[in-house]
C-alpha cells in the first residue's frame, strides 16, 4: 500500500483518460505543488457520495484512479489550471484528513484485466467515440486514440457521455471490460429512452 492525497470531485476518472481542473483551494495548491515537486505518485481522484467539493466534510467511494499532472498554466482568471491523466485504478484502504483539509489515504492498485480486443458488436461505440473526440478539441483531441481496446473504449465514453454520477462509479468498479461495455450500452439505452 502506499500514502496518496485523495482529491473528492463529482466526476469519474477511468485510466487513461485526462482531466482539466482549476485549482484554487489552499489545500489542492498546495498538494499540486508537491505532486510536481516529488515528480511521482500523483493523487487520487474519488467520486463523492455526500458533500461539496469545496467542503473538508465529504464521503466518498473506496475505488478511485490514481492521476498525474502531465501540463499545467496559470489561468487568466489567476487560478491554476492542471491537466491530470488517470493511470490505474486503486482501493481506499484508510484515510485520514490532515489540519489543512486535505485527506491523504493508504491505497493499493487493482489488478487490471490484461488488454481485450474491442468486439465487433461493440463498434459503433468506438465510432461514437471517435466523432466525440473530434467535437471536443483541445485537451482530447492530443490523446493517443486505442479504439481497438475495450477497455480504452468504454472508459473514455464513460467519462464523456452525460450519464448519472453513480452509473460511471459503477462503470470505473467493474472489472470485466466486456461487462464494462455492455452496461455502459445498457445505460447509453436507458438514457436515450427517458
């Protein structure tokens, strides 16, 4: 197990996927400051079940994905503005919250699934995807594209579509990639159909 900072946010990052976020709690400053200090580790993004992002007073999920800063500027608004990437998923053994706010956590990885071919079945989800990341530009349109991963796939869909906090927590705790994608085709439905 190793000691990573938690960063509570009403979204779900998956591995692999990028992340933009302004920064401007003292706390999260601070964190980001040592993250690009330290050059390794990063921090852990988790989904909250109970409170604001902003609040020191937040529950959230024991599955998360570990993130590292890959390019960062100063804001025109003075903020800071961070680009993280989700590199794998892990497990929130125990926290504590430290006399700043920030929460640190004893985490571990979990195992992944080694990489599966996309099924044909499942190819009008890559296509899907591939109009949504040329719609959506910069940071996106840089990411190196698997379309033939199951597992690129569905996370990177996951992350983008509008679907229901909970639903893409359920999605990032699934390990089967074809599991993954068939709920996730099972949610896409179950929206379009509302």
């Amino acid at each position: 197990m190793t000691e990573r900072p938690l960063f509570p946010l009403n979204t779900v990052l998956f591995p692999d996927g990028l992340l933009p976020l302004r920064i401007f709690e003292t706390r999260y400053v601070d964190m980001v400051r040592d993250c690009m200090r330290t050059g390794g580790g990063g921090f852990v993004v988790v989904s909250i079940l109970e409170g604001a992002e902003t609040s020191t007073e937040v529950r959230f999920s024991e599955v998360g994905t570990r993130a590292e800063i890959i390019d960062w500027d100063q804001r025109p608004d003075g903020l800071l503005g961070i680009l993280a990437c989700g590199r794998e998923r892990v497990r929130v053994r125990s926290h504590q919250q430290r006399s700043d706010g920030l929460i640190v956590a004893q985490v571990e990885p979990i195992e992944e699934w080694p990489p599966l071919d996309l099924p044909l079945e499942y190819a009008s989800l890559a296509g899907l995807l591939e109009r949504l990341l040329d719609q959506l530009g910069t940071p996106w349109a840089h990411l190196a594209r698997k379309p033939g991963d199951a597992s690129w796939v569905a996370g990177r869909l996951a992350e983008l579509l509008p679907l229901n906090l909970e639903i893409k927590q359920a999605l990032l705790e699934e390990d089967d990639p074809l599991r993954r994608l068939e709920r996730l085709r099972a949610a896409m439905l179950a929206v379009s159909d509302s």
